[in-house]
C-alpha cells in the first residue's frame, strides 16, 4: 500500500533523529548526541549550543529523570567539553492555567519536583542561565528574569521585547493578563505582515526556540536558517522531515495542543487538500490552554473527512467538496482558529 506523505515524512524524521544517538557518526565528524540527553532536550537545540549559534540552552525536566539526564550530560561534556549544571532548587513547576509562573518549595521533595538543566560551551552562562530560569519561575521576580533569561539565551532583542510586551510585563497592563488568555503564537500571526515559512511555528516542530514577534523577524530567520543549513550538512533525513513539515504543510491551528495539518495547496484563505493529520496532544504549556478546542477539532475532522477543501472566514470555516458545501463550523473569535 501506498505510503501517505505524512506517514513518509513522519518516519524520515524519526529514522532522522534516531541517527544522532549513532556514535559511529563523530568518526565522520557528524553530531553524535547521547541516547540519553536526546530525551531531555530537543535535538535542534542541542545541535545550535554545539555550533556556536546558540549560547545556552536550557530545560527542565522531572528529578526522577535526574541519574539518566546526568550520565548524558557527562557523555555530551566528555567529547565535546560542553559545560552543563543541573539545580534543583526545590521548586516546581505548577501547572496551571491560571499562573504559569507559580513555583514553590515541595515540602516533600516529591517525584514531581522539577529541575533545571543548561548546556553551553560557557561554564559562566550556565550558571547564569539555571539561576534566571529558576527566578523567571518565581511570581515576583519573573519580569525581569523573563527578560534577562530571553537575552542570555540568545533570543533576539525585539523578540525578548515582544514577549514582556504580550506577557504585560511592561505599561500598565495586568501582569497575570498575558500569559492567561492569550496564546503568543497569534499574537506572533496576528503580528505579521509577511510570513517567513522557517519561523512556522504551527507545526510539529519549529526551528526557533523563542516566540518570534512576528513571522517575518529578521534575526529569527537568521537563526533559524542557520540552524537548518547545519542540519542539512548533517543529517539531511532529518532536515527532510523538518523542511517537509514547516515548508510544505499548512496547518488548522487551534492552539500547540490542538492543530490539524494540512497538506495540500492554499491560496489565501483557502486550502485543497488531499490528505490531513489532525494532532490532539496532552496540554505540555499550560498557558495555551486558553479554551478547549478538542470538541471542535473532532467536528472539523469528521466534515474534512467527507470533503476536500477548507476555506476559512473571519467568523466561521467552512468545508466542501468541489463545490459542494459540507458543513461551516462557527468561531468564537477571529483568531480563534488559523489556517497557516
Ligand atoms: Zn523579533
């Protein structure tokens, strides 16, 4: 039987990615990540501190994670002398939707403290970048911690800015406003004049590692281009799969959560399609969960099932084959859902 392109794609990024854990690869000088970190840390982020065009990257993940994340780290410092420190600081995480930034002493240093863990070529920065991103957690430190942690990372500075500025970190807005109900991605669409398909950052992965201020920004294409030319020298499989799903798929875009994507031919706002993916996951970032879309996600996926174009309005969506209407699904609000 004959392969879907998204099922292609979806197997080449995952024989892609499972080639960094070959060690045979730093014989030929390739990237050679340990088996261990590629499970805390995205691939792509690990490849730009190790390049040179990133200068700290930085993560959490469970304490129970912690002896596996620390036999990586050693291995990834070993070859590379790449420096790392893990803190715990005994804060987690909460996750809720009604404070992201939240974070507080676990009394009894549970299985669901967190920690933070940073890689960088700088024994300086790491330090620097586990203490900002343990402040940036804390509710009354986090506006300027958010921001120094953003520089240190690399972000670019109108990008840094963007985020203070949808988080309310900055005029007279309610600081509690930003993260709550707004989700930065449409803020980024809504944002942009022009759209750079390297700063897609609708489908399942996205080669920037900050929100960009909107989709065309400059030194975020920079990154992102540089980032993916890297990658294309080193694992073209890898880079196929990456360029596949920001380049050639559009997506139906609800919030990182809740997306269909699509793969077909768009033109404004319209899209022919001959195959789509819709994509339900577990809410990772509390702070898009502004709504649940998943009722209206299984709807719109049941009418694109008997039709073969989408055209989306300012109000509503609507499905067809050829001509023929099959079904309109009623938005909340303009940005409710975006066709990317
Ligand atoms: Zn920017």
């Amino acid at each position: 039987m004959k392969k879907s392109r998204f099922e292609e794609s979806w197997a080449k990024r995952k024989a892609g990615q499972a080639l960094f854990s070959s060690k045979e690869r730093l014989k030929v000088s390739k990237v050679y990540i340990p088996r261990q970190l590629l499970k805390f840390m995205p691939h792509s982020e690990f490849i730009a501190v190790l390049k040179g065009i990133k200068p700290v990257a930085t993560n959490i993940t469970n304490y129970y994670n912690l002896n596996e994340l620390l036999s990586g780290l050693e291995e990834a410092k070993k070859i590379y002398s790449i420096e790392y420190l893990v803190n715990s600081g005994k804060r987690i995480l909460v996750n809720s939707d009604k404070n992201y930034f939240k974070a507080f002493s676990h009394p009894t240093g549970s299985r669901k403290e967190q920690i933070v863990f940073s890689i960088s070529r700088s024994k300086e920065l790491v330090e620097r970048a586990n203490e900002y991103y343990l402040k940036r957690s804390d509710r009354k430190e986090s506006p300027s911690y958010c921001h120094k942690f953003g520089l240190l990372a690399g972000y670019p500075k109108c990008c840094v800015d963007f985020a203070d500025h949808v988080s309310g970190f900055k005029g007279t807005e309610n600081e509690e406003k930003g993260w709550r109900f707004s989700n930065i991605r449409k803020i980024s669409f809504q944002n942009s004049k022009k759209f750079s398909r390297y700063l897609n950052i609708f489908s399942i992965e996205s080669l920037v590692s900050h929100m960009p201020c909107h989709l065309n920004c400059k030194p975020s294409k920079k990154y992102a281009r540089k980032l993916l030319s890297f990658i294309e020298e080193d694992n073209k499989l890898y880079a196929d799969s990456i360029k596949y799903f920001l380049f050639e798929t559009n997506s139906l875009f609800w919030d990182e959560s809740n997306k269909i994507l699509i793969d077909g031919v768009k033109e404004d706002n319209t899209i022919e399609y001959e195959e789509f993916w819709p994509l339900t996951l577990q809410a990772e970032k509390c702070y898009e969960m502004d709504f649940v879309p998943r009722e209206k996600l299984k709807k719109t996926v049941s009418l694109m099932e008997k039709g073969n174009k989408l055209v989306m309005d300012y109000f509503s969506f609507s499905v067809y084959k050829g001509e023929k209407l099959i079904g309109t699904i009623k938005k909340d609000s303009v940005f409710e859902v975006l066709l990317y």
